[in-house]
C-alpha cells in the first residue's frame, strides 16, 4: 500500500517509489491514512447498522477494528489525541447520537489516549453523496472550526472516521488543523475506505 494515503498499491510501483502518484506529485493534508477494510460486504453491513440502526454497542468490536488496523500498520507515532470528525448536526439530530464521537471514545478505551472535543462543523452542508468533487470541496468549505487550537501544538493526532470516501471532509479538516496550529503528525484512522474506483477520483 502507499506509505501515506494507505491505498493499495501494484508491487514494481511499490518497490520504486514507496507512496501513489497522487501522493507523491500532489502531497496529502494528512501524514499517514489507514483503513482497516474496504467498504463492502459484511464490513459495510456493520457500519450501516451502526450509524443508521442505532446499534450503539457495536462501537465496540467497530473499535476493536480500528485497534487492530492502528496496531498492524506499523506506525510509530505515540499519538497525543484521538479526534473524531464530526458529524453533520442536523444528521446527528435525526440520528439521535454522534457515532463518529462514540467510536473514539470506544478508540481511546483501547488506547488509552484521550479524545480532542474542540473541532466543531459550523456551518449545515447538504449531504456530500451525490456531488462530484469539485462540489463537494466547494461545500465543505470552511464547514469546521477548532477551538484551543493551541492544545495541538506539536501533537500527534488521530482522526477517526467510520467510512473514508473521497477523502475531501477528511482533508479539509486536517487543513484548517495545520492552518491553526503547528501540528507534529497526522493520522487519518477509519474503519473502511471506499474504493478509488468507486469514489471518483
Ligand atoms: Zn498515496
């Protein structure tokens, strides 16, 4: 896979270069990004169920996942905070809970690394399926606020997600992170990505 963005990688492209083009030629906002699966099957499935079932507990084996993935990729980072993207308000208030919020804090039981509270989404986006990408960074655009940026300074985080798509929410946030802040290191952790192919990019 690419050492950055984690997407899987052919072997001879690998063994050259180490990281995807798009990596290489346009960088990423983010320093390291795994996923534990690909959003399909019996993953999919869990992920729907937790976020539109109101299955809270499955927090709890969804976390396990994201251990597993943290653990497994090697990475040395000793990370500082756990910080979960939030959710759009008004799908929270449908929803009836912030399951991005649930999940780190299942995370940081695991890892015993405490959860970052102070990144907001501020203004309402329409729902980002749907929308190409030109779209969708245009509608997200300045969608989130941090407050103590100052706590971050020189920190290692962990951005939790349940499903990467395009990345663009993702991205945007680790932005604003660094334009707020003089960040150490960026890792992007969910528990599934959508595939390239998929995802239109
Ligand atoms: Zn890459």
């Amino acid at each position: 896979m690419c050492y950055c963005c984690g997407i899987p990688l052919p072997g001879n492209v690998l063994a050259i270069h180490g990281t995807c083009s798009q990596c290489r030629t346009l960088g990423k906002p983010f320093d390291f990004a795994r996923a534990y699966g690909n959003y399909r099957g019996e993953l999919r499935s869990l992920i729907i169920k937790f976020k539109f079932g109101h299955h809270q507990r499955l927090s709890h084996p969804l976390a396990a996942l994201l251990q597993h993935c943290y653990e497994r990729s090697g990475l040395d980072l000793e990370p500082d905070w756990i910080v979960p993207v939030p959710p759009h308000v008004r799908r929270r208030r449908e929803r009836g809970f912030d399951q991005t919020l649930i999940l780190s804090r299942a995370l940081s039981q695991r890892l015993k690394i405490p959860v970052f509270k102070d990144l907001y989404r501020v203004k309402p986006t329409v729902p980002q399926s749907g929308l190409n990408l030109q779209e969708r960074r245009k509608n997200l655009g300045h969608a989130f606020r941090l407050s103590q940026a100052d706590r971050l300074s020189d920190q290692t985080l962990v951005l939790v997600d349940d499903v990467m798509t395009t990345g663009t929410t993702i991205s945007e946030i680790c932005r604003l992170i660094r334009l707020e802040t003089r960040i150490r290191t960026i890792l992007v952790l969910t528990v599934a990505r959508v595939p390239l192919w998929s995802a239109q990019v």
